[in-house]
C-alpha cells in the first residue's frame, strides 16, 4: 500500500471479511487493524484490479518487539531464532469474495509477491503464519512448510483454531511457486 486511501481500503476488506468469517466481532469504524499494522517494521501488500483493492495481506518482520504469533507460539518462533532464521509472519490475508471463487489467483499472486519481496526487500528466511488446522496439508503441499502439531485457540482472531505453520522462503527453495509464477509477472 503507498497512500492512506489504499491502507484504509485494505482494514475496510480485512474487517469485512473477518466479521463475515466470525474471525472478529464488528468494529464501529469497519477497520480491521492493529498495533503491529503501524509498526515500521510492517508492510502493507494490496492487490488491485482497475484502482480496486481486491486482496491485501501483511508482512509482519520479527524485530524486538515480536511476532503475533509468539503470545502462542513463543517457543517454537524462539527455536526458529536460534537456529540462525531471520523471521517474518503473514497475517491479514483476505481477498474480495467476488474474487475468491477465480480460482484463488488473487491469493496466489500475493503468495508470490510476498516471497519475492520478504527474500529481496526484508531480508527474511522464514515465513511464519498461524492458520486454521486444516490448511496445513495446504501449505505443506503448495509451499513446504512444517507444520507445528499444537493447536490452540488464537486469540488474534476471536479464538479461532490456530496453528502454527513455517517454512523457508528463499527462491532456491521455492521451485513449484516459480514455475507457476515465473520472475517476469512479480
């Protein structure tokens, strides 16, 4: 997102799509933000067709503050550190239904746009995301991620089931996504 008007586009999609999932109760201001979205280490990725925002997802670079993730998963983003990884967490993920039922190609090129830019722009190795339980053999498939076997009821989206996922996200490791979304559409 490079203007206000885009970031509120992108909180306006967030807060819809997490109150039409149940994942937040309605906000008075119809945004869906917090305080790491206004943390400098945080980045904004808007996807639009035609000036319309119709995707959007955060980047979320671990610095001393944290991650989301560790109020739950403190231990296992700890390890992660320790084992030399340099850390980011997607969070925020929501596309426009209109565009939900294409496909998924909205979510995908995301997908790809967020790998090229946590490897050339952040710095980061490891991506790291909390999903519902029965995406993980989705981002097993689609990205290589491990998947953390604890479950737990995440507080960062009304108490929906969470688990941890994580994987490297450096382009030598990332084969599948590159043949289907070569370097020339980033």
């Amino acid at each position: 997102a490079t203007t206000q008007e885009e970031l509120e586009k992108a909180y306006i999609l967030l807060h819809d799509s997490y109150v039409a999932m149940k994942l937040m109760s309605p906000d008075p201001s119809g945004l869906r933000c917090n305080f790491y979205s206004f943390l400098p280490n945080t980045t904004t990725i808007v996807a639009k067709i035609n000036d319309v925002v119709v995707g959007t997802l955060s980047l979320i670079k671990d610095s001393v503050v944290g991650l989301p993730s560790d109020k739950d998963f403190k231990d296992e983003n700890d390890q992660l550190r320790a084992n030399g990884c340099r850390l980011v967490e997607v969070s925020s993920l929501a596309t426009d239904p209109a565009y939900r039922k294409k496909a998924h190609v909205v979510s995908l090129y995301m997908m790809k746009y967020l790998q090229h830019y946590t490897t050339h722009y952040m710095g980061c190795t490891t991506v790291t995301c909390v999903i519902h339980p029965r995406a993980r053999d989705f981002y097993a498939a689609f990205w290589g991620f491990t998947a953390n076997p604890r479950i737990v009821e995440y507080k960062f989206v009304n108490n929906a089931l969470g688990a941890l996922v994580h994987g490297d996200i450096t382009d030598k490791d990332l084969k599948p996504m590159s043949k289907l979304f070569p370097a020339d559409k980033d």
